[in-house]
C-alpha cells in the first residue's frame, strides 16, 4: 500500500492529485523552484522539497533531484503529473530504480509511446522524409511532450528551416528533448481521443471519448466528453484502435490515445502515456476519480471487467492568463481574486493574492460543467465563467464565453481551425457601456460635495478610464440627494455596489479596486490621470515587449544601423514555456537595439526602433 506520495509537478495538476491523495489517506509530498516557494501546490502538501533554481531545466526537469527529494522526504512513490518529466522513460526508470513505485506505466511503454515518431511506426504510419511543396501544408513536432510546444505548421518550403529551428528550441526547453519530426498537416479536422485504462492483469478499459477541436497554437482551449456526433461505427473504430495501441506495448494506468477525424476516418496522432489535462470531463461522465484508480493499479489492484456506465455529458474550459487579441500574450501579476459560482468544478494551482510568473504554463484554472444533456452543460459552464469573480492579470475569460456560445460550437460542427476563422469576432470588446460610470460612482463614495474637492457642487466631476483597450471619460455630480449622472438614475452607490436605473431597466454592478485596477462586473478598468502625460511619447516603430519574458534570440547580423524588411523577425522572447517572435513594422533602419540575448524584459519595456525608410 502507498503511504507517502510525491508529486513530479505543481500548479493545479499537483494540488488536484494531492486532494485525492487526501481523501485516501496518503501523506503527500510536493517539489518546488525557488519561484514556487510560496506556490499554492507546495503550501498545501504535507511536505515540501526545495528545487534551487527557477527555470524548468533547473528544477521540473531535474530527475535526479525529484528521486532525491523523494528519498529525502519519506516518499514511497512518484507520481508524474502531465507535462515535464511525465513521459520521459529514464526518469521513471530512475524512480523505479530508487525502489520507489511509479504511478504511470511501465518505462518500455513509456519509450515506446512517448515519443511520437517510434508511436507512428508502432501503428504502421512512418512520418515524413524530405520534404516537398507536393507535401505542403506540414507540421512541424516534438517526438515528446505535448502540449502545443514544440509545434509548427509550414505552408512554404522556404518557411521549414526556421520552423525546425524554433520546435526544437521549445521542445528543448519544455521537455528537455528537441528531438522533431515532420507529418502532413490534415486542415480543418476534429481532435478526438480516447481515454484508456488498464491494469496489471490484462483488463484495458476504454472510458469513452473526447473532443478537444478548440485550440490555439495547437493547445486545448475548450474540451468535452463523450465528442459529439461521432457514428456507432467510428466510435468502435476509435475505441479499438486505442485498445490496440495499448496492448501492442503492454500498457498499465491511465493514458490517451488521440486522433484527428475528418471526412468520417480517423488519423491516428499518438499515444499520451500520462493523465491528460482534460481528464476531469472523463471522471465527471463516468463517475470515477482518475487518480484514485491509478493509485490502485499501481497498487496491484485489478480493475473490474467493465467500466461504469457513463452519464450526461461535460464540458471543461482552461482558464489562462493571456490576452488572445494580443497574439494570446502570456500575463504576469498578481491574482487578486479567483472564484467561480456554485454548480461547477473548479481545478486551480492559485489563491487569492498568487503571484503568476513567467517561467511556467499560464493556465490558471480548469473550470467543469456537467449536466445531462451536451446543451446544457455548455449553458452551466459559460454562465460559471461568465460570472466568475477574476481581478488580476488579462485572462481568456471572455472568449471562453463566447466560443461555448457561438454557433459552430453549440451546434457540434466546430474544427481545429475554429480560431484561424473566427478570433478576431470573439475577442471584439465586449459591450459594457455603464462599467466606467459605476466605477467612477463607486470612487466618489464618501466624498464631500466639499471638502477634498477643487470644483463647486455645480460643476461635473471627470473621471478618466482604459477598458478594452479604449479610453473612456465618464461626468457625474455631487448633488443635495446623492450622487447623478446624465441619462441614468443612480438608485446606489456605495464602494462595492452600484445600481443604475436606464429606461425603466435597473442594473446591478459589483466594484473592486485594487489601485488603478478597478474590476466591474465581468469588466478590467485601469484609471487613468484627468490629464495624459504629454512626455509620454514612443518615437515611430519602437517595438515594445508585449509580455514578461526572456531574449533567447537576436536575429543574425541584427545590429544599430542594420536594414530591415517589414515583417522580418527581429527578436525572439520566451515566456511562459513558448516562444514570440517580435517582427519588424515597417522596411527600414534599425535605429536602436536596447537588449541582448539572455536578458530579461518587462510588458511595454523598449526592445528596438525601426526608422521607416521615406519614400
């Protein structure tokens, strides 16, 4: 029987584990970087082990450490996570080595299947050699890990060096492997995949199966179980093709077997030798805890001949700070407030008062809906995110919103390139025409009509805020009866709560400021001075750091005084395990570089100045 568990991982994959852990009985153990020292996943294990460093070649990557630090802390298994060191057959060699036990399959299996090229050949499906433009579109992508990472797509040949280039280098950093290999690229199919489990004595259940089509960069946004409209035919294609990827290398645990469907046939992907991120839609329609069940395999336990019968259907959202109308740029700050309404599952590795950093996945959050019907799932689960407390950094809320809402997704005819077609409608800002006025009514609570204000009683007062990216100015009076404003009736107003009276229609709206940052609704302001600073002023092509992160690249040659194409990559930045490319606006000359490779940079810090050559 396990006794002490330590988890390979943080964020909400170690603190989802450790809860089951918790309600097993099972004493956990937690790693940490130096950057998660006050990480939510180390607080509340049992024990936790210091990783020095902060990047994940530091500390995540550090196999030998985590065997240590198992040793060290009592520990009589490792469990993996997803992500990191999850696939990597050594490690798990290493942890069975150390006489500790392994919550994953066996390492042969592992090697066999986790990387996705010796995957390919084990299904009969060989990747490509040199490629041609009759090959065109392509994919570029790492042999191990997942995640989106390490992933290019290619429509012209003169594109392929460059892409080669830049999977390597994230899948290096991201999984400590930048083994690539080149598939053709199927546009405009549906991912679906099946969760398998399987025990020591020869029972592999098949629980069903997933539709994960909702991506951006080739990571899961939105996914659901069972996937919608698949044929009694296919689903036991699908179903039987897992079995057998399974069984061809004597598989034991948890694991998915992923494919891309279009035109009613199934492509065979790979095989991922781990929890998958998804899991909770799985365990919500079967009724099982996934970790639960693989604690008791690598217990020995056998699993019943049949699984349970699955029940309604799920709907999960990935949470993620990042803004998707900035080329989804990763945010960095701190996480004020993160609370979801009742009806729910909310699986997080943050608190109230976190810090998000830039040295990991910026996923926040995976929230869960399950109901009876495909329907009403999607409706609980966009109601949840719609009125979820988030006051922090920019996050994808919004779009969730609008992708489990929109047609294509309500009606099951959604594809992987759902977001190629339709970001720029989803991520329009969204309509909140009294936010900065509740805002400004909320600030002027408690102020006399007298003291602390320059103005008389009669004149407006001015309040200047950024929603959305655009600025807005609000007026308001201080009057004998309260506070008013043109063109609404102001029923409330005090520091938290607001209410506006408009053509016979009352509208409630909640107040939080933190600083300048004021949250309203569902709606980020940013109050501004009643005057803009006039010597705030960027010279003609400055290229500004959209996010925190790290200059792993200059472009060759790249120097003050250097010509330059519109368009030409000038700066790579990697945050948050993926990589930025910083393009040149304009054909010009680089007129300054303020940094180097290796440095660190902050949002909006000066990165270069093109001089656009006059015509």
């Amino acid at each position: 029987m396990i006794s002490t568990l330590l988890v390979a991982n943080r964020g909400e994959i170690a603190c989802r584990i450790f809860r089951t852990c918790g309600e097993l009985g099972i004493r956990t153990v937690a790693v940490h970087s130096d950057a998660d020292e006050n990480a939510l996943h180390a607080r509340v294990a049992d024990t936790a082990v210091r990783l020095p460093g902060a990047t994940p070649a530091e500390t995540y990557l550090r196999g030998d450490l985590i065997v240590k630090a198992a040793l060290a802390a009592g520990a009589d298994a490792v469990h993996p996570g997803y992500g990191f060191l999850s696939e990597n057959p050594e490690f798990a060699r290493a942890v069975l080595d150390a006489g500790l036990v392994w919550i994953g399959p066996p390492p042969e299996a592992i090697e066999a299947m986790a990387s996705k090229t010796r995957a390919k050949e084990l299904m009969g499906i060989a990747p490509l050699g040199e490629v041609t433009e009759a090959d065109l579109p392509v994919l570029v992508k790492a042999a191990a890990g997942g995640g989106g990472r390490g992933m290019r797509i290619v429509r012209r040949l003169e594109e392929l060096p460059s892409a080669l280039e830049g999977a390597r280098a994230e899948a290096a950093s991201a999984f400590g492997d930048g083994e690539v290999f080149v598939e053709p690229y199927i546009e405009d199919g549906r991912h679906v995949e099946v969760q398998i489990l399987a025990d020591t004595h020869g029972t592999v259940w098949t629980l069903g199966t997933r539709d994960c089509s909702l991506q951006r960069r080739h990571q899961k946004v939105i996914e659901e179980a069972p996937a919608p409209d698949l044929t009694s035919r296919l689903t036991e294609e699908l179903y039987a093709l897992a079995v057998r990827a399974a069984r061809s290398v004597s598989y034991t645990g948890a694991g998915t077997v992923e494919f891309l469907v279009a035109a009613g046939r199934a492509h065979f992907l790979e095989m991922n030798t781990r929890l998958q991120v998804e899991h909770p839609v799985t365990e919500a329609v079967f009724g099982i805890d996934l970790v639960a069940e693989q604690l008791r395999v690598a217990e020995g336990h056998p699993l019943p001949a049949e699984p349970p019968r699955a029940q309604g259907h799920a709907v999960e959202a990935r949470l993620y700070a990042e803004d998707p109308a900035r080329d989804w740029a990763p945010q960095t700050g701190t996480l004020h407030r993160l609370a979801v309404p009742a009806g729910v599952r909310l699986d997080t590795g943050y608190t109230d008062g976190d810090t998000i950093g830039v040295h990991y996945d910026p996923m926040l959050a995976k929230v869960v809906a399950h109901a009876p019907t495909r329907a009403e799932a999607i409706r609980r689960l966009a109601g949840a995110l719609e009125r979820a407390e988030l006051h922090g950094p920019v996050t994808n809320r919004d779009l969730l919103v609008r992708s489990l809402r929109h047609p294509e997704f309500v009606n099951a005819r959604m594809d992987t390139g759902f977001y190629d077609r339709h970001l720029t409608g989803l991520t329009e800002p969204a309509p909140a025409p009294y936010a900065p006025l509740a805002a400004a009514l909320a600030d002027a609570h408690g102020r006399s009509r007298f003291g602390g204000w320059r103005n008389v009683a009669s004149q407006p007062q001015i309040k200047r805020y950024e929603m959305a990216g655009e600025e807005h100015e609000v007026r308001y009076r201080h009057t004998r009866d309260g506070l008013a404003a043109e063109g609404v009736r102001v029923v409330h107003a005090d520091a938290r709560r607001v209410v506006l009276e408009a053509d016979g229609v009352r509208r409630k709206f909640d107040v939080t400021r933190y600083g300048d940052q004021v949250y309203v609704n569902g709606s980020r302001l940013t109050a501004l001075p009643r005057f803009p600073d006039p010597t705030a002023q960027l010279a003609p092509g400055s290229l500004l750091a959209p996010m925190p992160g790290t200059v792993v690249r200059i472009a060759e040659g790249l120097a003050q005084g250097a010509a330059v194409q519109a368009g030409r990559p000038l700066i790579w930045l990697e945050a948050m395990k993926m990589q930025h490319q910083i393009a040149a606006p304009v054909t010009g000359t680089l007129s300054a570089l303020h940094v180097r490779a290796g440095q660190q940079v902050e949002p909006g810090m000066l990165l270069a100045v093109v001089q656009e050559t006059s015509s």
